[in-house]
C-alpha cells in the first residue's frame, strides 16, 4: 500500500508537471466523451469535463443526471466504456482509489468514511503515514495538520474521535485527509447536504480560501442552484447523462440555470381522466423527525392526501422526504406532530398496524427493503397477505385458525399476477434476486396492489428503471387513483411530477415549500423551487 | 449450490478420487502369515495402551503374556461410551477375547456379550464385589475392590518418608466412591504411622489436565507438602514434583523407573497374575468350570497384583523392610482397614 | 511463599496468553478465528512430531508449531478472505479438521514420544517463552498504537471502506493478521505439549483454547484487556487449587475453566442493556468486496 | 455487529431431484477423495492395504443388518440435533449451541428419571417436555440477546455449549454421581422409564426423529409461522415493515430449535444410554451443524446428510479396531462440510471467473 507515495511526491513536487498554474493550458484535468452505461440506463452519454487550476467548478444536475457516475469514474470506483482522462495534458489510466489518490485527486463522499474509535490526527494522516524509523512520525504529522489547519482555517480537535465530532467538523477531518493526501483536484460530492446553514457560510469560505492560491481545484457536485452561483467560477450542467452546457458562474441567474438544469422538451402525457375527490385519507400535521445522523431533517411538515388524487412530492433526494416515509410508515419515530390515517391518529405505531388500516408502500431501497431476494416470487408475492384467506387456511384442523399456508393458492395467486404485470419470470417458483430492477420494481407493485390498500405511499417508484417499465408503472399508478385510491408520489423526476401529480408539494430542506395544483404552475416554477432559487413560505395548509 | 460450477468440478474431483484408489489399492499389504494357533485378543481401553498410566497397567499386562499364549492383539483405543457397544461388536467379529479395561465399559459389556457366546470376555472392575449373576456367564471379572488396601500401604511409606509431616493428595474427580476411597485410605495409612500427620488434597475434576495437576502439585509444595499421591492419569505431576524436588507417588503403572529421585514407588495395579489364570484357562479349555468358581478374580496384595513394585532411590532400607512387615501384617489381617467413603 | 506460588502460576500463562493474543489479532483485522482449539491441538501434535524427527531441540518444535499454525491461517484466510465464505462455517470446519487431523497423525504417524529435555535459561524459575509472551503483547500493544501497519488493522477492521479508499490492501491486511495470529496458536499448543505436559495425549487441549477465545472478547479487543484477562484468569485457577489445599472449596473445580465464558455473556449483554459499544471490530465477521 | 447467515433456501420448482442428485454426487465424489487420501496415509504408516480398510470401514458401517442398524442408531442424536439447528438457521439466528442443548435436555431429563417418582409413562412424557422446555429456555436466552439488545448470538450460544457441559461434569462429579467406580457418571434410570428398542440396538426413538423431520418440514414449509420465520431469515427489515415482530419470532425460534435440541438429549437418555455420564453428548451438536449445512438448510434433505455423517462415525469407528482413531471421523466431516461451501468459488480456482449472484 505505500508504493503511491513516490509518485505522489514528484506530483506535488518540483519535476516538471508540476509547475501547474504557470503553464499556459491551464485545464489540470480534461476529461473527454467519457461514457458508462449501466444495464437499462445510459448513466454518462459522452460527457466532456474540464477543470482549471485553482478554480471551483460546479457540476449541476438533478440526481440520476450523471454527476456521481462521473465523479466516481474519475475516482476509480468505476471503469468508462469510452472516453479519456488527461491530467496536465498526460493521459493516464485510473483504475482504483489508489490510482486516483497518487495522482492527486481526492473524492469526499456524500458520506464519510472515517475509522471510528481512531482520533482525528490519525484519521487524517491514515494510508499516507509520515514515519520515524518502524514508527508513526506523529509529533510530524501533527505539525503538518495543524500547519494545514491554520492555512484554510480548518479548526478541529487532533484528538477527539469521530464519533464525538458533528457533521460539519467530520467533513472538515475529510478535507483535511484529501488535504494531507496532497490532493490537487478535490472532489465533494453534494457537501452542503448534510450540513447547517452555519456551516455552509464556512465550506464556502473554506472551498475559496483553499482554491485561492491555485494549488487546489475543486469540483463541486450539487443540484442546489443558489449553491453553485455562489461556491463556483463556472459551472457544468448535466441532464439525463448528457452534457448540456457549461458557463462562467458569473453570467448567469437562477431562471436560465433552472431551465438548462430541468429542460424544457415536451413529452407526451398520459391522458389523466378527472376523478371525484374524496375526503382526507392520509392527513401529516406539523411532522417533525430526525435522521440517523441524529439531524433534525423533517422541520415541521403538514400535507393531506385526497381519496382519488396523486399528490406528487417534488424535491430533490436529502431534503427530507426520506425520513417523511418512514415517519408515515412508522419505521422512524416522530419527535413531533402526528399522522392521521384516515381520520385515526397513527403516529409513532408499529407498521403492521399502519399497514393493516390499508397503507402501501413502494420503497425507495428495493433490495433492502421491498423483496425477500432468496425466497420464490410466490412467497415475496403473499407477504402482508399470508395471514389471510386464501393463502392461509385450517387445513385438516377441524376448528377455525389461519396456521396453514395453502401452497395451491400462492402459486395461482402469483401466475395471475406475474402475467397482469408482466414480470419477466418463467414461474412463480423463480428466486427474486435473479430478476431485473425493473422486474423487482413490477414484482413490489404486483404485490402492494393485488392488497387492497386505500392509500400508497410510491417512493421514487420508477427511478432507475427503463422507459418501458416506467410507462408501466406509471399507468398502474393512475389506474389505482381512478379507482379512487389516494397515492402519496415522491419523485426527483418533475416531469414524472408535472405528468401524474393533482396537486404538486415542493419539498426544501425538511419543509413545504408550496403546495400548487398542478395546472396553476410550471415545470421551471417547480424546478427553481426545488432548488431553493425561489423561497415562497408555503399557504397555511390545515 | 451452483450448478454449473459444481459440474465443471465433478470431474476432476472424480478423477483424482478413482487415481487415489487405485494407487492406494495397488500397494499390497504387509503378508501377515495367518498363524491358526495364535489367540487373539481385542484389548478396549479409553485412552491409549502406550500413554497415560491407566491403560498402560492393562496393556502391559496383555504385553508380558503376549510370548506366552502367542497372542495377536488388537488395541481399540481411545474408545467414548458413545461409540462402545458399535465397537464390542466389531471386535468380537474378529477375535477370540475381548478385554475390558475399566469398569465404566461393563453396561456394554452386558449388553454384547450374551450375544457373543463363543467369545470370552474379560471386564476389569475396580469398585466393589459382585455377584456371579452380576455379569453373563462368558465375562470373567477382575476385581481391584481391594485398591484401598495398597493406598493405605502407600499412605504408610509415605509417612515413613515425609520430613515436614506433611502429605498431599491430588484427586482427580471428586465424586466416585473409590476415587474418595483411595484418598481417605492413603491418609489413614499416613495416621497409622503418624497420629499428627497433616494430609491435603486437591480435586482436580478431570482424568487429564497437565495445566491444573502441576499447578496442584505446586501448591502443595508451597503448602509443605514433601510427599504428593497423585491418581491422574499423566505424568505432568511427577514432573512438576521433580521440579520442586518433592516426591511424588503416581497411581496405576509402575514408571519408578523414569523417575528414580522421585518417584518413591507407585502404587501398580498388576493386572497379569489374574489375567494368566484366566487365559490359562481359555487355552486348556477349562473356561466354564473356571468361571464356575471364580466368577471375580480380586486383586491383592497378597499374590502382589496390587503392589509397589519398584522403589525410588530415596528410599533407605528400614523403610523398605518396614514396608514389608507392614504388607504381611494387611495380609493377615493384623491391621484392619477401615473402608472410608468420605474424606 | 507468596513469589513462589506466583511463578508456579505464572507458569502456564503462555498458554492462555500467546492462544488469546492470536485470536485477537486476528479478530482486530475483522476475521473470526472460531478454530483456535483445533488449531491448538495440532499446534501439541506438531510439536512433539518436530521434536521427534527434527533432533530432540524444543525451540525449532516451538518454531515448528509456530509455522504450522501459519500454514493452518494461511487456509483459513484463503477460504474466508479470498473466497468469502461464511467465516463462522469455515471456522467450524477447520476445528473438525484440525482437532482430528492432530489426533489422527500423532497415532498413525509417531511412537509415543517422552520429551526429556527442558527449556533453555531461565529468568526467575520462569522460562523464556513467559517473556516472550509478555513481550508480544508489548509489542501488539505498540505495533497497534504508534504503527502505520498497527493502524492499517485497525482500519481494516473497523472501516474498511476507508482502509480501502485511504489505498490500504484490505484483503492483504486480513490475510496477514489471520496467518500470524494462527501462528500464534500453533505456537501456544506446542508449548502446552512440549513443556507443561513434556509429551502428547489426547484431549490435553482440554478446551482452553476456547477459553482463550472468551477472554479476547472479555478483554474487548484491546491488548491490555486481554493481556489482563488472560493473567486474571491463571490467577483465578492458581488460587482455587491453593484454597482447596487450605480445604475451602469456593466453586467446583468443574466451573473454573468455563468461568470466563460466563464472564463474556454477562459483559456482553451489560453492555448491549447500557447501549454500550462492546468494543467489537464494526466489521468482524463481515467480508469486504469493493463494489 | 449482526450479520444474515447465507443460508441456500428451497427451491420448491427447480428441479429439486436433478439438484439433489447432482449436490449428492459432489458430496459422495468428495467423500470418496477425502477418505482414499487418509486411508493411504495410513496404510503407508500402519503397513495395512488400502483394500483391507476400505473393507472394514463399509462393512463396520453398512457390511449388514446389524450394523445398518447401528448406524441408523447412530443417526438419530444427529438427525434431532439438525433438524432443531435448522429452524433457527433458516430464521436467520446462528444457533450453534446444539451440544449445551442437548446436555441441557440429558441433564433434565436424567434429574426427572431418577429424582421423581411418577408412573412411568408421566415420568417420560415429563421428562420429554422438560428436555424440551430446557434446552429452548437454554437456546432462547440467546435468542432474546440478540433480539432485545443486539448480542452476537454465535458467541453467547457458542459459551452456552462449554457452560452446559460443566454444568453435567459437576452434576456426575459430584451430587448426582452413582458413587461406584472411578468414573463420573449417574445411576442408571428405573428399567420402566426406558423406551423400548425397535430391534436393539435401534431405539422406538429414532420414529420420533423421523416424526420430527415431517414436522420440520411442514413448519418451516407449510405453515404461516415457518413463512414468517423464513421471512425473517431472508430480510429481518423487509418483516418488520410487513408487521412481523421480529423479536418475539427470534425467540420463538430459538425456543423451538434449542427444545428439539434438548429432545435428542432426552433421546440419548432415555433410548440409548440410561444414564447420564460423560461425554454423552459425543459432539453431536457440533456435527449437526455441518449436517445442516451438508443438507442445505433443507429440512427434506437432513436425514440424508445426518445419515452421511452417521455412515462415516461408524465407518472410522470399525477402524479403531485396526488401531486407526476415531479422530478421523471429525477429520473426514471437517473437510466434507467445507468442501461443500466451496462450489461457488471453484470455478475460480479452475480458473474462470466466479459469478457473484
């Protein structure tokens, strides 16, 4: 693990391709028609990239864009099916984070990794260890932090474990690392997302001091438009893994940004039939909850679902609307307001109870949360209805009980379905895990569905899914809200959001930004509010 | 599992399995001249005929007679109650006398060998006298019930040797009867000598564990002791003895002889002089009138199949003749010893 | 009297200490090592059969017992490192193997061997391999703390992720750990054969290489802990023998070799019931694939 | 800190006897390899042809009625002991405590035999249901661990099997011991509280084995509960968000696979030996796990793997009787039971990449 650091040093070093800013091709990392396809999406379609040195370069883009499978392809985590990476003009190969790091590129991931029970120091100086003979040099390394430190005001404790520093401060230890590492092209992918307002003022402060003196560049992931005016010199639109453009920071405003960033191609909607409303089937007052991180990312959230209508929850990913499922759900406790099912007050109860008032539920997280991967497509088929008539029955027995599975019924039960959905799978017998996302997305809805639910929570339903089976899903979706189902929709796609949604509520760090009927705005409206452009305090929804 | 590799695999699998055979079945065996007259004898022991101190007792004995009968034996060691009855059966497919070396073995021994007449069967038995419908009529029985006697001798040297009137006794389970029984006889053979002599003990709970006995024996040493009675069935408590330059006196076997400065002797249980009667027996066919009277062969001092055959070096002369007066007096009967349960 | 008895107790510490650091290293770098009393018994068979053929020297049969319990981790780490297999099944897996493949051998392929030689000097009536011991939890302790390798375990165990993007060969970390650490073992059952017992028996083992196994996780994957552990517990088996020969009878000699086992359920579950980290490796047990 | 064991679960319609044949022939062919290659090594070191003891091993196994027998004898601790091992597997709880288990029910049910007494008939059925309560309470202690505050099952029910074999050492050392001889063991139980042999020595015990596969079967297959648990092994999140509770159903599982455990003690009381004394457990709830693994996790397949390892115990057991020990038995199922882990990642080892499905 330590033949990098030679190479590391004649980087940062004085032999000739060091001398960077001075050259007058001043891009230190060019990236050309870079291409990755993922089975069923194209994630980069020939994407060019170039970075200066010295300057703050955003890439913006919604989630699914493109940005982390680039990002990540820089990094080594993935091998491009086309393209080149040219760093100071010299084409190099990257195959692992090693490659990457010894050529002086560091990536700071949404989440960090930090060795837990280990101080910050060594945290900071872990794979890149200054020694004194067998030993850890850490008198030296100290120095050399805390000398970082001062430099790009970094202020954090070399002692303290990363278990008792905030989120702020442990992605400060993270720059500080990619620092240490000698990085010359720093990577952050969305860094703002998980911090304070505070803290924000304090990356940007830190980002500009660090690029200041030219011996730093950073590429800035981010889908937050104020965000990247502010942070960037130039910024980079990507959209659906195409390049759309790039422009100095400078020259644009928010309203030109959002349109590049959304689009503006018409595609041909789905003919929404009008359907009566019915009363309030899913009523969120005042929803207050906390994530794993122990943040408080669900500030207050009031909203209701009508009997027969979609309301679709704009926003981009990390704004809230994750833990607002699991709150519905009852997989994460609210630490205020309440959720009425119905009318019937269900905060904070377990999720069999939830479901057994007519809850479904389309996870986010298919494989971790919506399948059972090893067991046959009948059994992931019944799950929720196992109890019940007709999978479960007396059997011989001669008095009443629900303890038998009817095997007979499973199986037909799935055959049905599988052939209503159209799942790929030659029987009901087939393992789940051996099916195609778009399969197992088909297989979560047969089965949410075939129960007769009256309220559906759909969580990004067909993100990460081919055109053919978004179509289908989507269908299902209106289908169900004709028979006067209420769906509660989350999606980071606004034309999936503008095409299904009655009534469209625009999530923004933890709260409703607005609630709109869908005909009374646009798609850029929404766009630029998602991405916080516009700051409209939303209607007093009861 | 995978299909597809594991077909891939199949083959080479296969293939180097039938090689191995055939190359294993191609090496002839060693030409074992079949010899008719030999008696063949089947020896089930716990542990191993060459390890230990219990086994080896037994072992021994079948070896020293081994010349004498001709006998071709078969050692089925390391035997667990678990696998016993499976292996009586096997052994008495294929030979002619089945020896048991303790008593924790006679439930399968009464359970196989009514349905092995023609084999018979010797069952070693160390508890107490049984009686002649206790075992089926096959099964000869070769009894050390009288073990306490020899304890209590060995008590008495030992008394004879100690200088700091201090003796120590390492158990190695606490439960059973006789293993009690040995104890509380070698200390009041200790008192017969010497009112005010002190005795310790330590309860190990296992048959083997060298870690635990030396660490015993050591704290006995520590504790004054000068003379350690040790009933395991390793060595590792002579050796630690050896290190404290204390005497020890191991039960079983007779390996006085590894250790002659420090061992004073051991307390042997002779198997072979019941054991020659009974093959004796087999071999003139005079088995069923033999068991008809001697259904149990006690062992004793008298004919010294309980005995300490060889002395340690440290040993001096009026002990040993001591030692002598005192095992013609346990024989006549001059000294009763009592039958100590309880320590 | 008092230093006296001490020593006799310190005697046997190698045993439990040289069986428990092993597993412990192996554990930090996040493999269970579930083989280590199979691993001990062959490291007693190995021992007296080095004695045996390689001239009658016991420090090359201690050498000869260190490298088998080598080549022994050097499977173990190919079947759960390289090929990812469920650590606990292969764990049993070698126990079965190594446990019988030692008894097995030592039956078919030796004559019943009596070691007479002793160890070489000794410091203090105890001899070298005591300090040995005492000097390899030293140096685990240094290694671990003030080392770039030491940090490399750690990481590797605790996040290999971040091992991993820090450029640390994580598989090459496991893979070592677990080969030294079984080294280790192998070494501590040769001592037990070649200089508690002076020879072979079977089942000598006599489950203390599990009870090493309680005391790493009673010493919560720290150096001092176990090294503390370990001596408590010799001590606790000293002091039981000396308060029978003063005929106090405090807790059934039965009880004492699966003390510490008791001893780990109730830290464990304390520290599960306060919430408490146990101090387990984050990734113990849990294979690292970069995805 | 908590892990899914991978745990291979049926496959109800993918041509299970194909399957089965071809997992058998891998089994067999390893089977074959593994003993040909020790028995060469011991007919070189002992001068025996390799023929001779082949011939002994078959025929001290399966050579006639009366050692099938045996065998078949031999197979019922083992059959019980996997049998309740599975359920807690294919519920996704590491439930290696199989061997405290077992002694549990042994000591249970011996304590019922000889301290009370009842009718006979009473005194078994309470000795059966003893040894089942014993052994799940034992097993189901673990189980809440795990399930209320997130203990590593495998260590505590790993420390479980050495505390319940001191626990038996103790009682036949010492309160419990017969009080004859020089070894520790109990007085045997009253003749009427015995259960009859089938024809000895294969006991009426090994019907209530064979009962119990059935019963395992449609458990684990049939019934809603046997659903919820298999749920619950493949995706603990997926069944609580599905209403499972989780803790409770860690429990019961635990409970129902440590109570079976504790039955094959029973069993080996009151149908084998009549007593407890040591090493009674003989291992058999270390070789049920690999039995369990052997058999796939597959409740319809375990008699033939606890069946497989029962062949080979006997088959190294008629050797001892050449002066081979039986050490090789724990050998011999050592290798089987990794070997057939391996076939996912042979394909590697031959060079082709392996498939990570």
């Amino acid at each position: 693990m330590r033949e990098s650091e030679p190479e590391q040093r004649t980087w940062s070093g004085e032999t000739p391709s060091g001398t960077v800013d001075t050259t007058e091709n001043e891009n230190i990392l060019e990236m050309r028609n870079i291409a990755k396809a993922f089975p069923g999406v194209v994630a980069n379609d020939h994407i060019d990239f170039d970075l200066r040195a010295g300057e703050i370069h955003s890439i913006l883009g919604e989630n699914g864009a493109g940005k982390t499978t680039l990002m990540n392809i820089l990094y080594g985590l993935y091998r491009m099916d086309e393209g080149e990476i040219l760093i100071n003009g010299k084409q190099v190969s990257i195959e692992s984070p090693r490659d990457a790091v010894s050529l002086g590129i560091s990536m700071i991931h949404q989440f960090f990794t930090l060795v837990p029970g280990l101080p910050v120091i060594e945290n900071v100086i872990l794979g890149q260890e200054p020694t004194k003979g067998p030993f850890l040099d850490l008198k030296r390394a100290e120095k050399e932090v805390l000398e970082l430190e001062g430099r790009f005001n970094l202020e954090v404790d070399l002692q303290a474990k990363p278990e008792q520093l905030t989120v702020g401060q442990k992605q400060k230890v993270e720059i500080l690392k990619a620092l240490y590492q000698g990085a010359k092209i720093l990577v952050m992918d969305e860094p703002t997302s998980v911090l304070m307002p505070h803290e924000k003022e304090e990356l940007m402060k830190t980002l500009r001091q660090m690029t200041a003196e030219g011996a730093l560049s950073i590429i800035f992931i981010t889908h937050k438009l104020p965000e990247a005016i502010a942070a960037s010199d130039r910024i980079t639109i990507l959209r659906k893994g195409r390049k759309v453009d790039t422009v100095e920071a400078g020259k644009v405003n928010q309203k030109t940004l959002a349109r590049k960033m959304v689009g503006r191609e018409v595609l041909f909607r789905i003919a929404k039939s009008e359907t009566e409303k019915g009363g309030k089937a899913l009523e969120v007052r005042g929803l207050k909850a906390i994530d794993d991180t122990g943040k408080q990312t669900l500030k207050g959230v009031s909203l209701y679902v009508l009997e027969g209508e979609i309301l679709g929850i704009a926003g981009v990913s990390g704004n809230g609307q994750e833990e607002l499922v699991d709150v519905i759900m009852g997989l994460r406790p609210a630490t205020a307001g309440e959720v009425l099912v119905k009318g019937r007050d269900t905060t904070n109860s377990s999720p069999g109870k939830i479901r057994g008032l007519g809850v479904g539920y389309i996870p986010e997280d298919r494989l971790g949360r919506g399948i059972l991967s090893d067991m046959s497509l009948g059994e992931n088929l019944v799950l929720g209805a196992h109890k019940k008539r007709p999978f479960a029955h007396r059997w011989l027995l001669p008095f009443e009980n629900r303890w038998f599975t009817n095997q007979d019924q499973i199986h037909d039960h799935a055959d049905s379905l599988i052939v209503e959905y159209g799942i790929d799978a030659p029987s009901p017998g087939k393992r789940a895990r051996k099916l195609s996302g778009g399969n197992i997305q088909k297989l979560i809805l047969a089965r949410e569905f075939s129960m007769d639910f009256n309220i559906l929570i759909a969580d990004k339903p067909t993100s990460g899914l081919d055109v053919g089976s978004q179509e289908h899903i989507r269908r299902k979706l209106l289908e169900e809200r004709e028979r006067g189902k209420a769906i509660l929709l989350i999606s980071e796609d606004l034309d999936e959001i503008t095409m299904m949604s009655d009534r469209i509520a625009v999530m923004y760090e933890g709260r409703i930004v607005s609630i709109v009927p869908v005909e009374e705005t646009t798609k850029e409206e929404i766009g630029k509010m998602i991405t916080g452009a516009t700051r409209k305090e939303h209607p007093a929804v009861a | 599992m995978e299909q597809n590799d594991l077909r891939k695999w199949l083959v080479p699998i296969i293939f180097a399995a039938i090689i191995l055979t055939a190359a294993s079945i191609w090496m002839k065996p060693k030409p074992t001249e079949p010899e008719e007259e030999s008696l063949k004898i089947g020896v089930v022991m716990w542990g191993h005929h060459d390890e230990g101190l219990w086994d080896p007792a037994a072992a021994n004995a079948v070896l020293r007679l081994e010349e004498k009968y001709d006998l071709e034996i078969t050692w089925a060691e390391e035997i667990v109650l678990t696998e016993l009855e499976s292996l009586l059966e096997t052994l008495a497919d294929t030979n002619d006398v089945v020896y048991l070396t303790t008593d924790e073995f006679e439930e399968a021994c009464k359970t196989v060998a009514p349905k092995y007449s023609d084999v018979y069967w010797v069952q070693q038995y160390e508890s107490k006298e049984i009686s002649p419908d206790h075992f089926p009529d096959n099964v000869v029985v070769m009894n050390a019930y009288q073990a306490n006697e020899l304890s209590f001798w060995a008590g008495a040297i030992a008394a004879k040797i100690t200088k700091t009137d201090k003796l120590g006794i390492v158990q190695a389970i606490p439960g059973p009867r006789d293993t009690r029984i040995m104890s509380a006889a070698f200390r009041s053979g200790a008192q017969h000598v010497n009112e005010d002599i002190e005795t310790f003990r330590v309860v190990i709970g296992g048959y083997v564990d060298p870690i635990k006995t030396r660490d015993s024996v050591a704290s006995l040493a520590e504790a004054g002791c000068d003379v350690v009675f040790v009933g395991m069935d390793d060595e590792s408590g002579t050796l630690e003895a050896k290190e404290r330059g204390i005497y020890s006196i191991q039960e079983y076997t007779d390996i006085a002889s590894q250790y002659p400065d420090t061992i004073i002797g051991c307390t042997s249980w002779v198997w072979d002089v019941s054991l020659d009667r009974i093959l004796d027996a087999i071999v003139n066919d005079r088995f069923d009138t033999f068991r008809a009277e001697h259904h149990e062969i006690p062992l004793t001092l008298e004919d010294r199949s309980l005995d300490i055959p060889t002395f340690g070096n440290m040993v001096p002369d009026d002990v040993k003749e001591f030692a002598e007066d005192l095992r013609e007096q346990i024989i006549e009967g001059a000294v009763e010893i009592l039958m100590i349960e309880e320590w | 009297m008092i230093p006296e008895a001490i020593i006799s107790i310190l005697s046997f510490f190698p045993v439990i200490g040289l069986a428990a650091l092993g597993g412990f290293l192996s554990q930090k770098s996040g493999v269970w090592n579930l083989a280590l009393e199979g691993m001990m018994a062959f490291g007693t068979f190995s021992g007296v059969f080095a004695y045996h053929y390689l001239g009658q020297s016991i420090w090359i049969s201690l050498l000869f017992g260190f490298c088998t319990g080598f080549l022994w981790g050097i499977l173990l780490s190919v079947l759960c490192v390289r090929f990812s297999l469920d650590q606990i099944v292969v764990g049993f897996g070698l126990w079965f193997i190594t446990e019988g493949m030692a008894g097995y051998l030592y039956y078919t392929v030796l004559p019943s061997v009596r070691i007479t030689k002793t160890m070489g000097p000794r410091i203090l009536s105890l001899d070298p391999i005591f300090y040995l011991t005492l000097l390899s939890f030293a140096l685990l302790y240094v290694v671990m703390r003030y080392t770039k390798q030491g940090l490399a375990v750690v990481a590797t165990g605790e996040n290999p992720k971040a091992a991993d993007a820090a450029g640390i060969n994580v598989h090459r970390v496991r893979f070592v750990c677990t080969a030294l650490g079984s080294a280790f073992v192998g070494l501590a059952g040769s001592y037990l054969s070649l200089v508690i017992l002076q020879g072979f028996t079977y089942k000598m083992v006599a489950g203390y290489g599990w009870t090493a196994f309680a005391l790493i996780l009673f010493g919560r994957w720290t150096t001092p802990g176990i090294l503390f552990g370990s001596l408590f517990f010799t001590f606790l088996v000293g002091i039981q023998t000396r308060m029978q020969v003063a005929g106090i009878q405090f807790i059934p000699p039965e009880f004492v070799v699966v003390l510490p086992h008791i001893g780990v359920i109730l830290a464990l579950s304390l520290a599960g019931a306060v919430g408490k980290k146990a101090g387990m490796p984050a990734t113990l047990g849990v294979h690292y694939e970069r995805e | 800190m908590k892990w899914d064991p991978k745990l291979n679960p049926d496959e109800q319609q993918t041509r299970p006897l194909k399957d089965l044949i071809r997992s058998s022939l891998f089994i067999a062919a390893t089977l074959l390899l593994t003993v040909s290659m020790i028995f060469f090594v011991s007919s070189l070191s002992l001068g025996l042809g390799f023929a001779e003891i082949l011939g002994l091993f078959l025929s001290s196994s399966i050579g006639s009625f009366h050692s099938v027998l045996r065998t078949l004898a031999r197979t019922t601790p083992i059959l019980m002991s996997t049998l309740g091992l599975l359920v807690a597997f294919r519920s996704g709880v590491w439930n290696i405590g199989g061997e405290g288990q077992i002694v549990v029910g042994v000591v249970a049910t011996t304590g019922i035999c000889l301290f009370l007494d009842l009718p006979p008939f009473l005194t078994v059925l309470l000795a059966l249901i003893a040894s089942f309560l014993a052994g799940g309470a034992y097993a189901a202690l673990a189980g809440f661990l795990r399930a209320k505050w997130d203990v590593n099952e495998v260590v505590v029910t790993m420390m479980q099997n050495f505390i319940a074999l001191a626990l038996l050492q103790y009682l036949i050392d010492g309160p419990w011991n017969w009080g004859v001889g020089l070894y520790p063991r109990t007085a045997m139980i009253p003749l009427e509280t015995r259960l009859p042999f089938i024809i000895s020595p294969l006991n009426s015990v090994f019907l209530i084995a064979l009962i119990l596969v059935y019963a395992i079967h449609v458990l684990l297959n049939k019934t809603v509960l046997g659903y919820e648990m298999r749920v619950m092994g493949d995706n603990q999140k997926v069944a609580f968000i599905h209403g499972i509770d989780t803790t409770f159903l860690t429990m019961l599982a635990m409970l129902v696979s440590g109570g079976i455990c504790g039955l094959a003690g029973s069993g080996l009381v009151l149908g084998h030996f009549f007593r407890a004394q040591a090493g009674i457990s003989g291992n058999y709830g270390f070789y049920a796990i690999a039995a369990a693994f052997i058999a796939g996790n597959r409740a319809a397949l375990v008699p033939l793997s606890s069946l497989l390892i029962a062949f080979i115990y006997e088959g190294t057991l008629g050797l001892t009787a050449l002066g081979l020990p039986h050490r090789l038995c724990e050998a011999i199922v050592g290798v089987i039971f990794i070997v057939v882990l391996l076939p996912k990642e042979l394909g590697w080892l031959m060079g082709g990449q392996k498939d990570d499905t």
